[in-house]
C-alpha cells in the first residue's frame, strides 16, 4: 500500500529533487531579475489600479491626482531601494535579524514574511484571474476558481522542480515589458499630439463616498494619504531580492544590487506613465460598482466587470483594436505567475530557517532533504487558497493584508542594520573608519525613517479596511511560534 501511494504521488509531483539544488542556483542579472524582480514589476498591474479605486471615493475629479500619488509612490520606492542597495551587504533575513535584534524581532519578522509570501501568492493570482474575467467576461462567476486553478498549477509545478522554471522564468517578464513598454509610448506620444482616444469608462460617473467634495484640509491629506498606502503594493519586490542575494552569479552582492536598482527603476517608470495614461484618457473605476458608480445615469447592476486599468489604456491607445491588448493581457497573467512562483521559493527556505530554530514544526525543516522543500510548498498552496476563497478573490482586500506584512518586515530588516552599525560606531576608534561607518549608518538611518512613515501611514489609513487583520494574523504566527519553541525546549530538556 505503502509502494502504491509512493508511485501515485510520484506521478503527480514527478520524482523527488534534492532541496540543494536551490543553495547551487547561480543566476545571472538576466535571469535573476525575471525570477526574483517579477514579484515588484508585475504589481503595476494591480497597484495602479488600487490608486484610482482610492481616489474614486472623492468622486471623478479626484482621479486626476493619479500621476501624482504614483510619482510619490516611485520616488520613495527609489529612496527605499536606494538604502537597501546601499545596504544590500547587511540586509538579509531572519538570520540576520536574529542575530543582530534578538529572537522576538526575528519571529515577528519571520511571520511577517510568511504572510508576505502567502499574500503575493493570492494577490497574483487572483490579479490574474481578474484580467482573465476582463477577456472573457462569461468567466466571471469562477473568478476565484480560476485564481486557485493557477495556485494548483504553481504547485505541482513548484513540486517537480525548480530549475526549469529558473532557466524559462525570463521569457514571460521580457515579453510583457517589450509589449507595455512599446504600449505606454505609444500612447505618450498619442497624448502630446492630442490624438488619444478615450478609455470605455471615460463616460462613468463616480458617486462620492461622504467626502468633502471640495478636497480641502484634512480631507484631501488623507485622501492621498489613503491612495498612496495603496500604490505602496508596487515597492513589494524589494525584500524579494534583498533575501536573494545568495542565488545570483558572483560576484554576488553586486549583481543583487544592481538588480535591486533595476527593478525599482522599471516599477517606478511603468507605474507613473500608467497612471498618466490613465488619468489623461480618463479611466474610472470604484470599488464597489452596484452603489458608487453610474453609467449613462444608472447603477450598472451586480453582473458588471470593470476591466483593469492596464488593459482599458491598452484597448484606448489602439483605438479599440484587440489583438495587442489581449497579448498584453496574456504576458501580464504570465508575469504574475511568475511573481507568484517566486514565494513558492522563498516561503519554504524562511519556514526551513524558522523550523531550524525550532520556531515552527520540525516537518518544515529542508536541510538535506529530498522532497524540495515539499511541505512548505503544500503548506503555502494552502494558505494561499484558503485566504483566495475567503476574501473572493478581491484583490483590494487582500491588499489591505498585504502591506502591513511587507512594510513591518522591511522595517525589521533595516532597524537590524541600524542596530549593527551603532555597536560597531561605539568600538570603532580610526578616524577613517569611523567616517565612513558614520556616512553608512545614516543611510540606514533614512531607510528607517522613510520605511517607518510608510508603515505607519499604511496601518493608520488601511486600519478599519483590513489592516487590522493583518497585524492580527502576524500576533497569532508570533504566540504559535514562540509555543512551539517553548515545546521543543521542554522536550529537549
């Protein structure tokens, strides 16, 4: 019985790969990028969406803020990664915190980024879903089953084996850059002639939701304040790489950063002329369509679909032609998966260094293994699905979730470099030496503060709309993992 359950699950998730081959991964900038960039480039697709739905509650003369809040958005992601690629020799993961914070900052930060990965597993997917639903509307009832379809599929597929999709992760992020990279100037140009259609929802009317019309004082702060923790989902990919940095060809540190600096640049560029494209051909969208929005003067009713952002500029810049939007369509699914396989990495390596430490079971430990990290990668399936179908699959609720954990764990990151470079100040005597560690220490310092203000303006803003769970989330990781070490501590004794 035993031989027989061997053979039915060899079928299905292939023949056991050893878990080393993921320490022996060397990849070039040319690869890595896709790999481990895919997760921050492939979040414009959603994240300019989230600013538009923001601004929409102060109705439609509110979204012309857009390319401006996504501009605020790029320059303090460029801030961020700047520090972190200043830095990139320091940052790195629980380990590293470990060491240099203590054990309860460690954990927090290894919940944090456990929920991080699950997050980027449903917030992709279901992305990709809903771009799916937009190009073939009759699928929108199975909205949420086709995002777990995709999960399923990144499973098996995470199951038999890594170095595939290593070698083939490229091809999906190149092509959908070269397709919306051609697009945006397109439509740039378009836009400076005067000669860019209007999107299909340029005629929809927005009701605002009990905001001050006039977007004035405190009103108007927290309204930008609001859609740029939204737009802030597109600074996701910075951790991603910075926990990467022992998967890239020597010489390491180097080519990790300039990766890190590359990645950032192309988010921050692709985001800001989304947003402008937008705003100029004048895309309108709101959350909750059945009460906030009108179309020729009435409730477009509960069937109704909204296509994302990223696709109504597509079909306006080619004047409705489909062809092309539809292939952008398909490479931004394909990128989005490719962000999604990247947690499918790094859940089971961070679970691997919390079951190391005895934080959580045993079972989730990959030193040596055969199984390729098989039981993280089946518990992250899981998370993923279950947080998919309790939310429906709506990206903007899952966002809220997301950025707590993201914020929170990069702040850990950066205060553990903080931390490491004010005790090596104290017994650092060399004029010379103490400079430059005084030049380090405040870019540290900066990345804090500006990382901190993010956080703060994310849970502050995002609080009642879902934040709360998330912080809720990571207290309930924290007390599990700080139990389970308390077990095995009994035990061992």
């Amino acid at each position: 019985m035993k031989y027989r359950w061997e053979k039915i699950r060899s079928a299905f998730t292939g023949k056991p790969v050893d878990s080393r081959q993921v320490a022996a991964m060397s990849l070039p900038k040319r690869f890595a990028l896709p790999l481990f960039g895919s997760d921050g480039i492939s979040s414009v697709a959603y994240a300019a969406d989230e600013i538009i739905l923001m601004l929409a509650v102060a109705g439609n003369a509110a979204i012309v803020y857009a390319p401006w809040v996504g501009l605020a958005v790029a320059v303090v992601g460029l801030m961020i990664v700047g520090t972190y690629r200043y830095n990139i020799n320091q940052v790195g993961d629980f380990e590293l915190v470990h060491r240099r914070l203590g054990s309860k900052p460690a954990v927090i930060l290894g919940a944090s980024v456990l929920l991080d990965f699950v997050l980027t597993v449903a917030v992709s997917m279901s992305s990709a879903a809903t771009f799916l639903v937009a190009l073939y509307p009759e699928l929108q009832d199975h909205r949420s089953a086709i995002a777990i379809l995709l999960i399923i599929i990144l499973t098996v597929v995470s199951l038999r084996g890594l170095q595939l999709m290593g070698k083939i992760a490229h091809w999906p992020l190149y092509i959908f850059l070269a397709i919306l990279g051609v697009t945006l100037c397109i439509g740039i140009i378009k836009s400076w002639m005067g000669v860019l259609a209007k999107a299909e929802s340029a005629n929809y009317s927005v009701l605002p939701e009990n905001v001050d019309s006039q977007l004035i004082g405190i009103a108007f702060f927290f309204l930008i304040s609001r859609s740029f923790s939204a737009g802030a989902v597109a600074l996701s990919g910075v951790s991603t790489i910075s926990n990467s940095v022992r998967f890239f060809r020597r010489p390491k540190k180097h080519n990790a950063a300039l990766t890190l600096m590359i990645m950032g640049t192309i988010t921050g560029v692709l985001l800001v002329s989304i947003l402008y494209i937008a705003q100029v051909t004048g895309v309108t969208m709101v959350h909750d369509t059945t009460q906030y929005l009108l179309i020729e003067g009435r409730a477009p009713g509960e069937f109704f679909h909204q296509k994302p952002a990223l696709y109504q500029i597509a079909l306006a810049i080619y004047d409705g032609a489909p062809l092309i939007p539809q292939l952008l369509v398909f490479a931004t699914v394909a990128v989005l998966t490719i962000a999604s396989f990247t947690a499918f990495i790094g859940f089971p390596l961070s679970s691997s260094a919390l079951a190391d430490r005895r934080y959580l079971p045993v079972q989730l430990r990959s030193i040596n293994s055969v199984g390729l990290y098989r039981n993280g990668v089946l518990l992250l399936a899981v998370m993923a699905t279950c947080l998919t179908l309790l939310f429906g699959s709506d990206i903007f609720s899952l966002i809220q979730l997301y950025l707590v954990g993201m914020f929170l764990s990069m702040l850990l990151t950066q205060g553990s470099v903080v931390s490491y470079r004010i005790r090596k100040l104290r017994i650092t005597l060399a004029f010379t030496s103490r400079r430059h560690l005084i030049r380090d220490l405040a870019v540290s310092i900066i990345g804090v503060i500006v990382t901190a203000a993010v956080l703060i303006t994310v849970v502050v803003t995002k609080f009642m709309a879902g934040a709360w769970l998330s912080l809720l989330i990571i207290a309930t990781l924290f007390g599990g993992m700080m139990i389970t070490r308390k077990h095995y501590d009994a035990v061992i004794k």
